[in-house]
C-alpha cells in the first residue's frame, strides 16, 4: 500500500505520520516541511504511484467567525472550499482510474456532491474525529471512521486499511457522501451541545443558590442508560409525555425567575413545536384523511398526557385536514372504510393485528420498513 498526502499541516502531517509507521507514505505541501517520510515538490510527483492520495488541506472560514469574538449578530457563512477545489482540479489532471482520492478535511453537508464530484467523481469523504494537540492518538484510537462515497467499491479497500491503524474492532460508519458529512459536523455539534448544557446547569445552579454545580453534573455523568446512552437517540417523533414537556416548560419560567440572559428552554420547546408542525403538513400534504395510529406517549402504555402526537394532529386540524385517531390502549377506535394517511406514532404491540384501508399511505418516521398489501410506506 502506498499513501499520498496533500497537506501537511495540522491535520495531515500528524496523520500521515501515523500512516507512515504502517505503510509507505509521501508528503506534498506548499510551505516548507520538516518530515520523517519523503516528501515531493510537486502533486503530480507526490501521488505518482499511489494507491490512495489523502487531501488534507484547509478549508477556512472568514477570519470574523472564528469565535473568539462575538458572531450570532452575523449572517450565517459556509467554509471557504477554493483550496479544495484547486487542489482536487490539480490532482484530477495527473491521477490514474486506479486511485483513489480521500478527502479528509471538514466539510458542510451537501459539499462533496456540489463542490468536488463534479471534478472527481468518485472521491471518498473520509473526515478524522481529532483535536488539535492530540491527532496522532486520536486518529489512531478514534470513536469511529467515518467513509462517505457514492457507493464506490474501493470503501471497501479504505476499510481494510483503517484496520491495519486503528484495529479490527473500531466502529466504522459507511454511508453516502451526505451520510459522512452529516456525522462529522454533528459529532461537533453533539459536543458543543454538551458543553452549552453543562455551562446552562451552573448558570441556574449560580442562580438558584445553595448548589454545587459539580455535585450536579457528576451525577448526570454516571447516567449511562438514558443521559449518556443509546436511548433517545433514534430519530423520529419529538419529546412527550407527562414529564419532559412540562418540565422544560417549567424550566423556561424559572430561566425567566431567575434572570437568565438567554432563551435554552423555550427555544427547545419551539424547536419541538416547529418539527411537529413539519410533520403535519407532511402528513396533509397528501391530501387525504389523516389516521394517527396511537395517541400513547410512548410505545404500549395506556397514557397519553403530554403527547406528540396530539401536537401533530393539532397541527393536522389547524392545516385543515380530517383527523382521526386509533388507540385500543385508550379505548380510541377509528372505524373508517376510505384510504387516509396513516402515522405509525410508536410500534405498539398492536399494530401486529390493524387492518389498513387498501390504496392507503403509511407514514413511518421510525423507518422500520414495512411491507404493507396494497398500500405504501413512506420512511421518513
């Protein structure tokens, strides 16, 4: 095997070094570079040969948003990607059918299909989950890889050889391009999620008084079930029930008590209001009746305070379409004969048995791939 980097500086030569200890490796960069494997002077001599030619270069935002001064009074600013593509445009004059090209810097969702297919087509995204001051180690022992393509048949060769440097057991999310930007940027935003929460817990904590913020999140911290675990972390419908609205209601009127500067709990709730809305008119969009199946909070329970689906379907009702409800849980029959749209709230037990109206649409934002006679299944 033998590698090619485009891009030596904070990302790629630390990455490439770890490369180098386990394959043959050659550096290109524009500035002068001190390196323990060969370096080339120009992108032509630096892929000459290789089999996979990594793309680290930069792709930097306006030096006003770099977040050490103020930026939410700005308008909203993609990365700059003329490096990229400057590069990419070199490398596609000189580069075989047989390599393969790897980008691995940050891009926004959407990018690698807009920006760079069209001069590379098959070009692999292939991001790092790394942090400056440790790139070596963390490219070496990552939460996952992350390899994004337009379903091109080399992912498989990168795999085998993210084996040989981060080991068998490492996780590996193979998706489309779209797939892999969107994982990157939001293991980011997870993070920065994370951090604005716990800062969000001691400004109450500093508020209210009394309080330990440690005490606090350390508690939450060895929450390993729910806080820190997998679940909650499908997508499909919004928070519901009889505790988890009320409370962040609750908690935007203390937010509100207690003087805090900004708006964390009522802009959660509008978010929420604002996907339920989205929903409903998805679900009126097709026109006919619409039939929720299940008015329950959460799957097979017979309670239905604080429901999602009943904000859906106040949505349903305020855009002007038929509404219906079926829940044998809460003694909820709809005994209609005509095809509608159905919403698969929860896979309740009892959907096993329910009889859908033939030529009917079934809305699944679980997306657990239903095969329904006689009628279709969207997977949102």
């Amino acid at each position: 095997m033998k590698i090619s980097m485009i891009g030596l500086g904070k990302l790629g030569l630390p990455v490439a070094t770890v490369m180098s200890k386990h394959c043959s490796v050659v550096g290109y960069d524009v500035g002068p570079i001190h390196a323990d494997f060969p370096l080339k002077a120009t992108i032509s001599g630096c892929i000459e040969d290789s089999n996979f030619i990594f793309v680290a270069v930069p792709t930097p935002h306006d030096k006003d948003y770099s977040g050490d001064k103020p930026t939410s009074q700005l308008p909203p600013k993609d990365f700059d990607y003329s490096i990229v593509k400057d590069v990419l445009t070199k490398i596609a004059r000189y580069k075989t059918p047989d390599q393969q090209v790897v980008l691995i810097s940050t891009v926004m969702p959407g990018t690698v299909r807009r920006e760079f297919s069209p001069i590379i087509p098959d070009i692999i995204y292939n991001p790092s989950l790394i942090a400056l001051g440790s790139v070596a180690k963390d490219f070496t022992d990552p939460e996952m890889v992350i390899i994004g393509s337009d379903n091109n048949p080399k992912v498989s060769q990168l795999v085998e050889f993210y084996k040989t440097i981060c080991g068998e057991n490492v996780h590996k999310m193979v998706g489309s391009w779209q797939d892999a930007e969107i994982t990157k940027i939001f293991y980011n935003t997870y993070l920065v999620t994370k951090i604005t929460l716990a800062n969000t817990i001691h400004d109450v904590a500093q508020r209210v008084g009394d309080t330990n913020v440690d005490n606090i999140t350390n508690g939450l911290m060895y929450c390993n079930r729910k806080v820190n675990g997998p679940l909650y972390f499908t997508a499909g419908l919004g928070l519901g029930g009889p505790c988890f609205p009320r409370d962040v209601i609750a908690m935007n009127w203390l937010a509100q008590d207690i003087n805090m500067d900004y708006d964390f709990f009522g802009n959660i709730m509008g978010i929420r209001e604002s996907q339920a809305q989205g929903l409903a008119k998805k679900l009126c969009s097709y026109g006919l009746p619409v039939v929720i199946l299940g008015q329950s909070y959460k799957p097979n329970v017979a309670f239905n305070e604080g429901s999602y689906t009943r904000l859906v379907g106040h949505y349903v009702s305020e855009l002007g379409s038929e509404l219906y409800y079926h829940d044998p849980l809460i003694n909820i029959e709809h005994t209609g004969n005509e095809p509608s749209v159905y919403l698969i709230s929860y896979h309740h037990d009892w959907l096993n048995d329910y009889n859908y109206i033939p030529n009917s649409i079934i809305v699944d934002p679980w997306r657990k791939n239903l095969s329904i006679p006689n009628c279709t299944v969207i997977n949102l």
